[in-house]
C-alpha cells in the first residue's frame, strides 16, 4: 500500500503570548494532495498556528516542517513551493488587478508573463482585470488574495478563511477549484474556515482545535461514522406514540418543537419497523425521518458547546 508523503507537519508546536497561551503542543499531520479543514472557534489559535506554519511569527517552543524542511528565518526556498492567504489580503489599492499581480510575478522571478492572464481568468477577475484594486469588493479582493498565492503554482495552498466575503456563487467556484487542485494536481491544501458546511463538502482530513489545543484529527470518511443519528417520529397523538415506542424498549425524548426523538441504533437503521409497530397500534405515523448530526453540530459538541 501507498504511503502518503507528509507534507506539513508541526511537532508540539506552542505559541504564548506573555500569560495568554494561545498554541499549546499542536501536533499535525497533513499529507500530500489532502486538503485539511482546520476548525475552531474565534480565538481558538487557528490563525496563530497558521502564522508559525508560514514563519510569520516565531514559536515558543517545538516546531513546523513544510515538505520536510524546518521552517525558519533561512528557509527562504520553501516560499517557491508554498502559497498562502492569512486574514485580510493586502494589496497597492490605487494599482489594477493586473498591476498588482505583475508586482508579484516579479518578485517571485516567474518567467512567464502568461501566468497572471491565467490566474486572473482562473479566479474570474477578468471583468475587473484594469480595475484599482481599493474598488474591488471584499469578495473580489478575496479572489486577488487568492490569484496571488496561486500565481507560482504553489505544491501547498495554506488559506485562513478564503471564503471570506464571497457570495454563495463564489464559495462554490473556490470549493470547485481548490478541489481540483487537490484531486487533478496533487496540491496540498491546508484552510481554516468557520463556514463548517463548506468545509464538510470540501475537506477529505478535519482538524479541531480549541482554546489553543488540538482536539481531534479525523478522515472525512471516519467523521462520517461519528456523527450522530437519530430516528424522529410524529403522530396525531404523540403521547400514546410515545407510550408505544418506550412499551418496546426505545429510549424516547422530544424535540423543543415535540417531536418524538430516538436514538437507538436500531430505529435510525431500520426504521420501518417503527412505521408498523405504531400503524399495527393504530398510530400511523405523520412524519418519519432519520436525521444526521451535521458538521457543526459535530464541531460544538466536541468542543463542549452548545450544538442543536
């Protein structure tokens, strides 16, 4: 079997700030052509752990690797392989897109002057190709941010919510292309995001951190084996529904609206067998409904928040 090359990694990884521990003893694995949802709540040190990954800011203790290589103040190569986007992209706001990625070309020495008419056309700026970059909208700021750390054909895409002032088109068009850049060109992809639901669809490796601490790594297809399940049931006459379904041994509760909740294993697999017991008990069921814990009912309930 294929063993996957590890491409980023951090070892007990610590950041403080005077008193105020904002990383503590962050371990990470992320391999070649994944794409790794990094999740957490606001203050929860996600953009921190991202600032030491690229040697913005040095860590207290431990330490970062990308592809291989320890990253720190001589490690000047590795920007030739790595793209990023970190909080609010910046940008000359009286140049054009063009004017602002041209700069940029330069600065990283790349010989093609193709290259920006492509990735302008690959992040839909073209309509705004001679546009100033101080009258873009967030969201097309977002997508010069992102044409810059896509300029050099990076082999790791590190991304501090990227979907960040996009309207809902927008996030679809980046999940389509950070996908194919993962699944068609092997581009590893490390992204901080609160929009859990995007990150759901995109993500094939999630990592939750809280208060500074790493909580869990999962495989997207484990985390579909831990989200919870739940059998939900209503009648006419809930009560005697109720009476029924707890007569057979089901441990029921209600929903906040009174729908009939449960959580047996047995009911969310086969649930027909709840249909014709309560039919045979004359209590034919009005609504019957497996339903899924989603991700960010998920993510609450491992960081010991309130979910649904």
């Amino acid at each position: 079997m294929e063993i996957l090359q590890e491409v980023i990694r951090t070892e007990s990884i610590t950041k403080h700030f005077g008193c105020v521990h904002a990383v503590e003893s962050v371990s990470l694995r992320v391999r070649k052509g994944e794409i790794y949802g990094f999740l957490g709540l606001n203050g929860a040190g996600k953009t921190t752990t991202i600032r030491m990954l690229l040697g913005m800011i040095r860590a207290t203790a431990g330490s970062a690797f990308l592809l291989g290589k320890k990253v720190s103040a001589d490690s000047c190569d590795l920007w030739e392989h790595v793209g990023y986007l970190v909080e609010t992209p910046s940008s000359y706001p009286e140049l054009t897109v063009w004017e602002n990625l041209e700069i940029v070309r330069r600065l990283r020495r790349i010989p093609d002057d193709k290259s920006v008419g492509r990735v302008i056309d690959k992040l839909w700026l073209t309509p705004y190709r001679n546009r100033k970059a101080g009258l873009l909208s967030l969201g097309n700021m977002q997508r010069l941010g992102l044409a810059k750390a896509l300029l050099h054909n990076p082999d790791i895409l590190i991304l501090d919510e990227p979907a960040n002032g996009l309207d809902p088109a927008g996030i679809v068009e980046i999940r389509e292309l950070l996908g194919d850049l993962s699944s068609g060109h092997g581009v590893t992809v490390f992204i901080s995001s609160h929009i859990l639901g995007e990150i759901s669809r995109l993500a094939t490796r999630i990592g939750i951190i809280h208060e500074g601490r790493l909580v869990q790594e999962i495989d997207a297809d484990e985390l579909g084996r831990l989200l919870q399940k739940r059998l939900l049931v209503d009648a006419h006459d809930r009560r005697s529904a109720q009476a029924e379904l707890i007569k057979a041994g089901y441990s029921v509760t209600t929903t906040k609206e009174g729908v009939l909740e449960i959580g047996d294993n047995e009911a969310v697999v086969c649930p027909d067998r709840i249909a014709t017991m309560l039919v045979s008990a004359g209590l034919p069921p009005t609504l019957l409904r497996v339903e899924e814990e989603d991700l960010e009912s998920y993510f609450l309930r491992m960081v010991g928040a309130t979910g649904r």
